[in-house]
C-alpha cells in the first residue's frame, strides 16, 4: 500500500472514481466471519476497493452466483521438485486457484549456492504466481555428502532483509537446535534479530523436546505423523501445515486432530510435488477438496488455505477478501469440489477452465545452467570388487522413500567384480560427485528396482544432488552418466550402449523452463518405456525413487559419494559381509 493507491481506492468507495472493475452477484466466502456472503466486489490497481453500495466500474462481469474465493496460498513447497522453473511453475499452478506460494529452495541452493539465491529471486520477479521464499538452513544437509557449498550465517545475512524472503527455511537439525550447536545457532540468531520466521522440520519430537524446539523460536512444522502431533504442537502455539505431495500424503491422517480451538493455526501445504501430480490432482485445491470430502466445513479449510497461511508469515495484504486487499481470488461453481473457473491476479484473470492466460517470462539461468563439474570419471570407476560373496544390499521399499539393510549371495568373476544375474533382482547403484571436482564415485547393490537390461541416471539425488545412476552393467551406467553431463542433468536412460531417451533440466540439473504439459508428456513417454523396454517394477517410480536412494537421512541403507551409509548408526558400513 502507498499514498497515491490509498486515494484511488477512497475516491472509488466515495463515489468520485470508477472502479477499475466489477465482479457482480458473487458469494463471497469472508473467512473473517466464516459465512457466505452475497455481495458486489470492486476493483481498483489490483487491490478491492469494497463492496455493493454506490460505486461504478468501467467494467463489470456477472458471475451468475457463483462463489468468490480468496486466492490460495501454499505455506510450505520446493518447487524444485516440479522440474519446472519458477516461471513455469507460476503457470501450472495458477489454474488451480494458488496465488502464493511460501518456497524453500532447499534443492538448487545444495547445489548453486548464493547464486540460486540470486536466480530464484530474479525468477520470482518475473512470475504472476506470488513466490516468497525462506532461506535454507540446512545446506549441506549432512556431512555424509558433499554438497556444491555450504551456506552458513553470513550468507543468510546478504538476503534476510529482501522482502521477498520471510525467514530461515525448514530447521531439519534438531539435534544441533537441542544441543545449541554454535553453526545452527548463529543461523538462528540471524532471523531473531531481523525478526524473521523460523520454519521447522521435527517428525517424532515430543514432549521437553518439543519445547526446546519451539522455544528457540521455531514456530511451523509441517512433518507431523499423527492427529496427536498436531494437537501438541497447536497448544504451544506452533502452525502444522497439512501436507498433500506427490510421495508425502498426510491431510486425512492428520485431519482427526484438527478441532474448534485449533483450526486458525492449521494450514495446507504440497511440500513436494511432482508434475504429473499437479497436471492430475491440482495443487493446494486437491488438499483443500479432500478435507472437505472428508467432513471439514468448507469455509473452515478455505480459512485454512488462506488467513491462516497469511498471518503466519505476514502477509497482511492477502488471505482474504475485504477493503484494501490484493484482489487475488478465483471463481467457483461449488464449495463441496472447489475447481476454480476463473482466477485473478491483481484484478486480472490470469487463468480459465483450467488454463493458464497470462504466463510469465523465464529470466537466464546465470550461475545456475549445467553445474556438471565431475572430474576423473570413466566406467572403469564403477567396477565393484568384492571381497565375499556374501554383501550388504539396499532394499527398496516400494511406495516410499525408506529403504531396508538387505543382505544377498552374489556372483563375482575370477577377479572379484560383481556380475549381474539376470535371475536375481540385484543391479549396481552408483553416486557420483558433481560439485566441486573432487572425483569421487560410490558403488553398491540395490535389489527391487525389477530392470533387466540397462541404466537409469538422474543428476535429481536429494538433498546434495549428485549424479545417481542404476544398471544392470557398468557401459550402460557410464553413457548414462556421460549424457547427463553433456546435457546438463536432468534424467536418461540407457541399453545396450544407446540412449533410450532423456529429459533435459538445464536449471541446475533440477529444473526447465519448459511449460508442465510438455515436461509431464515426457516424463510420461519415459514412465512407459522404463516399463516396456527396461522393466522396471510397476510397484514403484523408477525415477522418483532413484532420486531418493542417496538420501542419508532417511533409513536404513543409502548412497552417498562416500560409500555406503546406515542410517540406523549414522555411520558408513562395508558392502562386505563375513
């Protein structure tokens, strides 16, 4: 708000100005009051002016009745995880009434850095989608990996004062929160003195734990497991988001806990959410829809997608729509399956039917194209030697991003080097530094990924991002590697020495500007041939789940570019078993 707009819209309400525009005959839903009220809205520079009375428009749409719902905002998402750039992400959700978004570029800062930071920003500008960010607090992830730098207090210090940024991202340490280890602290006393939210990551924390955690400052959390979590958190004051990604699934399982009393500091989230996800279910809507389905009165889960996110991270111009407001918003023909007809931006209509109109324009990736930087690599790097026949095996879990600590009997040659056996579901895993040079490649057995012949690579290797790679033999591994580099990353897959196909992401090996009906036609051609030609397991996804597999924080094994890691005694174990 400024001077010269709080005129316009007085002059508007006064009768001494017309409005820009005029949406007549909607039902609002007002989430201050928790009723539908049948009302005129008017428009002025993009904000609501106010309600039926005596104003005039140069414009006016009927709306026929249909009901007028706050824009949506999501409090808590990677977009990384879209594959789709800032930009093209603004368009694929946009049709589906989400008009913020509350983002954590956890994924590209792993790899980039400061200069994700910058790209991000700079992306945002450019999108209609309203993008707010919080600075990750938690790059590298872990020490088990490497990742493309490390982030610590003085670099959140260079963006915590830009408006765009709210505060310190996803707080997943919590032992180091617990322990006031001095790294974590001095991330947090950043937001403290620049008065900063504080976002938190804390599955099965209770109790004493609890509070430590929440008395440092840390004030959302969006990793509860039960309706119980949720209501601990809520009584100490923190918001529990109700999160609806594409692996993450817990609105309905969390739903129980949510009451009378605790509503306003419970809201809705994605977190993670691929393509297809989004082309098929929608976005914020699809969580907002199950809880209705589920019994939640309507008006209440819109509040929940609207004011709550709002006044959480103060975001005092939106979440509602009264005098004064941004007039972001969309129309809907029913509140018991909300499908946005027509959605608003700034008092234009940005998207129809399910459509994107007004789309954004992509900046340069500077600082952040390719990001290839592997050195010493070639396919005599893969070989495995082993010392018995008898090895550790990662288990894959299907449906899920956990795995198991397997053990097998394998084949090696008179040498010692593994052999696939194509009887047995056991196929080479490889990571693959891709950051800073430092050459170094890790090699173990995986065993449920079904293929039968050929490679799979992706350089999308949470949360450090490495190239991860599976195969049946070390060639079709290694020109499965060699095409991501000369590609810049994104996902390939390999067999008998030729490409089948690849899905190029030049935004930090993570992202495209191509638009979500492009990426999600390809990666559904990919799905079909990793099934026909490769075989992989119809039980899982063959790329989201690789992306997964070097994960050193989810049990029990995985793969960093170090070795082999259990995640049971946060330590590296030998493939070899007596």
């Amino acid at each position: 708000m400024n001077k010269e707009l709080a005129k316009k819209l007085i002059d508007v309400d006064m009768g001494r100005q017309e409005a820009d525009l005029a949406i007549m005959n909607v039902k609002l839903v007002n989430v201050f009051s928790s009723e539908i009220e049948e009302t005129d809205i008017y428009i002025a520079d993009g904000y609501v002016a106010g309600f039926r009375g005596n104003k005039k428009a140069k414009k006016e749409i009927d709306a026929k009745g249909m009901y007028l719902v706050p824009g949506f905002i999501d409090g808590h998402c990677h977009i990384e995880s879209s594959h789709l750039s800032p930009t093209a992400f603004s368009d694929s959700v946009l049709p589906f009434g989400t008009t913020t978004v509350i983002a954590d570029p956890h994924e590209i800062c792993n790899v980039c850095g400061e200069a994700a930071m910058k790209y991000m920003i700079s992306s945002a500008g450019n999108a209609i989608l309203s993008i707010y960010y919080m600075y990750p607090s938690c790059v590298p992830a872990t020490p088990f990996e490497h990742a493309g730098c490390v982030l610590d207090a003085s670099e959140i210090e260079k963006f915590i004062d830009e408006d765009i940024v709210k505060g310190i991202g996803e707080m997943m340490n919590y032992p180091g929160v617990a322990n006031h280890d001095e790294f974590v602290m001095d991330k947090l006393e950043v937001a403290y003195r620049h008065k900063k939210k504080i976002d938190g990551h804390a599955p099965d924390v209770k109790g004493d734990g609890l509070d430590a955690y929440i008395a440092a400052g840390i004030s959302t959390d969006h990793e509860c497991a039960t309706p119980e979590d949720l209501v601990e958190r809520t009584k100490r004051g923190m918001y529990v988001l109700l999160r609806q990604g594409t692996a993450c699934k817990n609105v309905l399982g969390l739903l129980p806990g949510v009451n009378d009393g605790n509503y306003r500091r419970v809201m809705f989230c994605t977190d993670d959410r691929q393509p297809q996800t989004i082309r098929n279910d929608g976005h914020i809507n699809h969580g907002v829809n199950l809880a209705i389905g589920a019994g939640l009165d309507p008006v209440r889960a819109i509040t929940m997608a609207t004011l709550n996110a709002a006044e959480c991270f103060g975001l005092d111009d939106r979440g509602a729509i009264a005098p004064g407001r941004r007039a972001d918003f969309f129309l809907a023909d029913s509140l018991e399956k909300i499908e946005p007809d027509k959605v608003f931006v700034l008092g234009k209509l940005v998207a129809e039917k399910g459509s994107i109109i007004l789309r954004s324009r992509p900046v340069r990736p500077e600082g952040v194209a390719g990001r290839m930087n592997v050195k010493n690599f070639s396919e005599e790097r893969l070989a495995l030697k082993l010392e018995s026949d008898h090895v550790r095996v990662i288990d894959i879990v299907p449906g899920g991003v956990v795995t198991k600590a397997g053990d097998a009997y394998v084949g090696r040659d008179k040498d010692g080097f593994w052999v696939h056996d194509p009887k047995e579901d056991i196929l080479k895993l490889a990571v693959v530094e891709r950051h800073n040079g430092l050459g170094n490649v890790a090699v173990a057995l995986i065993r449920g990924y079904g293929m039968r012949d050929g490679a799979v690579a992706t350089s999308i290797a949470h949360d450090s991002h490495n190239i991860i790679a599976i195969g049946s033999n070390d060639h079709d591994m290694a020109v499965a590697i060699e095409e991501l580099i000369s590609l810049g990353g994104g996902i390939t897959m390999v067999q008998n020495g030729k490409v089948i196909d690849s899905h190029r992401l030049e935004v930090a090996g993570l992202m495209t500007d191509d638009n979500v009906d492009d990426v999600c036609r390809k990666l559904d051609d990919m799905h079909e041939k990793a099934a026909k030609i490769l075989k992989v397991s119809p039980e899982i996804d063959p790329f989201m789940t690789l992306c997964f597999m070097a994960l050193p924080v989810i049990p029990e094994y995985k793969l960093t570019d170090i070795g082999l890691f259990d995640v049971r005694i946060f330590d590296f174990v030998d493939i070899n078993l007596a």
